[in-house]
C-alpha cells in the first residue's frame, strides 16, 4: 500500500465508470440489496426508493416486515451470506446499515463479488478490517460510500473555505466533543457482562454476534437493538458513534493524515465498555504544511472550557466543534456541521454584510445527500462520492485509534504506513481482532 493510495486514493473529482450488470443510463435502475433495515437501516433503506431494491436482510422479522411496506416485492433473508448468494446475479450494489461488528464481513463479502457497497460508519471494527476494505475496493474499481452524512453537507465545505482562506487567521487547533455515551443507544456503564436471559423465538442470538468470537450470552435490553454500542466486543463507543460525523470536517477542511500520537484522559480503564468522561488528544500532521495540529475530543461529561471569543454564548449541549484560530473560531453545534459560524460576533457579522470576505476558492456542493451522491457515482453519472473508502478508510482508522486509547487508558504512537502501534502493547494486540469460523474472509468467497 503506498502512500499516495492511503491518504488520497481516488479524488473528489474522479469520475467513476459504472460496473453493473443492468443496463446503464439514468433512466435505468440499480438493483441493490440491503443488509440490517431495521432503525437506522430503515432510514437508510428509504433513500433507495428511485432504485430497484431486489432483497432485503436483517435478523429481526419485525424489521424485515416494516421494510417490506417500502418495498414488498424484494426478496427476505436473516443471514446476509445466505442472500448475497443467492442473489449475487440479480443486484448491482448492497447498502449495509447494522452493527459495527457485521460491517467487515458484510462489506467484505459483497466488495469480493465485485458489488457497489454502501455502508454505515464507522467503516469497520479494526484497523485491519479498514485496510482490508480499502484495498478489496480498489482493487475490484467499485463505488463505495461510508455512511457519515454530513461530508454532503454545505456546512463541511463552508467550513473548508473559511479555514482556507484564512478568516479566522491560521488554525492552531481543534476541539470537539459530544454527550454520549450518555444519550440514544447506550446504557449506563457495566463493568461485567450481565446474565443470561432467555433468546426470544424471533431471534437468532448467534447469527446476531456473526463473527465475534467468545460472545456473551444474550441479556434482554443489554445489547440488542440499538444498546449495543457501548460494548467494545460489538460497537466502538461514543468516539465510534459520533467521531465519524463530528471529525470528518477538520480532518477533511484541514487536509490531514491519520494521527501519530494520541494522548488518553480517562477517569478508569474498562475493558468491556466505554467509561464516560474520556479525552483524547489526536496529534495530526496537515498535508499542506507539514504542521501538527492537535484534535481534541471530549465525550460526555466532560466538556472543553468555553473561550472568551464566545461572549455569552453558550456550547450546544449534545456537541461541536471549534476551529481556533489566530483571529478567531470556526464552530458549528451538533454532531453534524449544519449549521456553521465565526467567533467573536463582531467577525461573524461582518463576514454577513463584507462581501469581500467571501472566499474566492468554492468547493462544488453535493445534490440530493450522499446516498443520492453514491447512487449516481453508481450509475457513472457523477463523481467518487466524498466519503469513498480511500478517504473514510483513514478518517475511521484515526477514530479506532482513539477507541484503542480509551479502552486501555494509555497513550499510544502510530505509524501509519506499517500499521503499527508503538508504546502500547494492549492496543497494538486489538489491531486485528480474530474472526469466528464462518465470516473470515476465505469463507466469504464466493
């Protein structure tokens, strides 16, 4: 892997030709096959009315039919190795919207049959199961998108332009932070996996776990749905849930590479969960200049100190993201960047009535969001989506690095180009985690 393919891959500009076995043109329809449509996949699944949808998976029937109301002639299955082959002729792309666990061999499966793949963030589990959907993609020349919406934003080039030209004076460095884990879809922190509950009939606990290895027996309402992202064995915490959404708009306005350091505040180590209150500090070199900048996230309660700049304005409870400046502050509230402005006040308005402030340099804006966007790269009707792996390879890799700081408490060192982690043997051992029988990657040829 070199290096130009690591950080770059295939550009914003790049058009890609469609591979597809139906015929081409717009006035045609992907055929796509849809892995995990229950709750968030739900929501996904509704972006795919203008396409064909051909089958639909997931291991709960309750969610297989209020999916089949969108689409009731697409074919159902639980086991997404089951359906791929038995449709692998009849679709064109697969979207995949489940637990962090199954995003790997999902994706993984369907990259190897040579299928569009669209798939929820963060992008995998590991570093390993990252580099691997990178290099599967590329090497089969297929469209891919990573779910973290935002990157089609306006705000996220709005913010781009700002950096660039210089508004707030030279970026020295970055703050982020969210609430969770204390929000939708976790529960209080356990120290120990809870006892065993009876399985419900409707659901196969074990396809569920699909390749954990020494999985804990299921507990109702501990894991499955939607609570099981606090658990390191199937999420990736409130880093993993938000980080992918919040740090893609410094990572990408500010052009950097995966980070070479990361330093870890946690109030205790917890080996099984994600404790509250973690900060960890990312040390980025930006492509440009070559300068570090330091990237600081902050996960619930814990908050940053709120600058002078700000007046009497308040953070957003839920979370954001500060740009600092020399001059002044980038921020938008929330996870995604819908809604950015400049700091202090005085800057922001007359930035709104100086028209010579605007940015000369306009980055192209995305029409429809980016499922839209990944579906007409499909069609070859538009550029590589932003998002592609080559690019949310790299932003997941530099989230799972903070993951690996939190769940061992330690700092670590990183050098990307040999997928090393230095000064940390814990982590450096969860680099690549092993996968049980049936969804490693010989047995997902096809």
């Amino acid at each position: 892997m070199n290096r130009r393919w690591f950080v770059g891959g295939v550009g914003a500009g790049a058009v890609v030709l469609p591979r597809w076995a139906g015929a081409q043109g717009s006035e045609k329809k992907l055929r796509i096959a849809c892995i995990g449509v229950g709750n968030k996949g739900f929501g996904d699944i509704q972006g795919l009315k203008s396409e064909t949808v051909v089958a639909l998976c997931d291991v709960e029937p309750a969610a297989i039919a209020k999916a089949k109301t969108l689409y009731p002639d697409a074919k159902t299955y639980a086991d997404f190795r089951v359906m791929l082959r038995a449709v692998k002729d009849e679709i064109d792309a697969v979207t995949i919207s489940t637990p962090d666990h199954i995003h790997f061999p999902a994706a993984m499966m369907a990259l190897m049959m040579g299928k569009h793949v669209y798939v929820q963030k963060p992008l995998a589990h590991s570093i390993w199961e990252i580099r691997q959907l990178m290099a599967e993609a590329r090497k089969q020349g297929v469209v891919t998108q990573m779910g973290n919406q935002g990157h089609a934003f306006e705000g996220i080039r709005l913010i781009r332009e700002w950096a660039e030209a210089g508004l707030v004076g030279e970026i020295k460095e970055v703050i982020a932070w969210t609430n969770r884990p204390k929000a939708y879809g976790f529960i209080p922190e356990r120290t120990e996996y809870p006892p065993a509950t009876p399985v419900p009939e409707t659901l196969d606990w074990d396809l569920w776990c699909g390749p954990v290895v020494d999985a804990p027996p299921y507990a109702k309402g501990m894991y499955h749905p939607i609570r099981w992202r606090g658990w390191w064995t199937f999420g990736m915490g409130g880093l993993g849930d938000i980080g992918c959404h919040t740090l893609d708009t410094p990572f990408w306005a500010l052009d950097l590479e995966v980070a070479h350091k990361v330093d870890v505040v946690v109030d205790h180590v917890n080996g099984i969960f994600t404790p509250p209150g973690s900060v960890v500090t990312y040390r980025c070199k930006q492509r440009k200049t070559g300068k570090t900048i330091p990237l600081t996230w902050y996960e619930g309660p814990k908050v940053p100190p709120k600058p002078e700049l700000f007046g009497e304005q308040e953070f957003h409870k839920e979370g954001g993201l500060m740009l600092v400046g020399t001059k002044g502050i980038i921020y938008h509230p929330n996870m995604r960047p819908d809604s950015p402005r400049l700091f202090p006040e005085s800057l922001w308005q007359a930035f709104k009535t100086t028209p010579a402030m605007r940015p000369a340099k306009v980055y192209p804006r995305i029409k429809g969001g980016h499922i839209a966007e990944w579906l007409r790269a499909c069609k070859g009707e538009g550029p590589a989506p932003g998002s592609n792996f080559d690019y949310a390879g790299p932003l997941t890799e530099m989230i799972a690095l903070g993951t690996l700081a939190i769940r061992t408490g330690k700092a670590l060192e990183y050098d990307a180009e040999k997928m090393e982690i230095n000064g940390n043997p814990a982590a450096s051992e969860l680099v690549q985690v092993d996968a049980k029988q049936g969804f490693r990657v010989a047995d997902l040829r096809v």
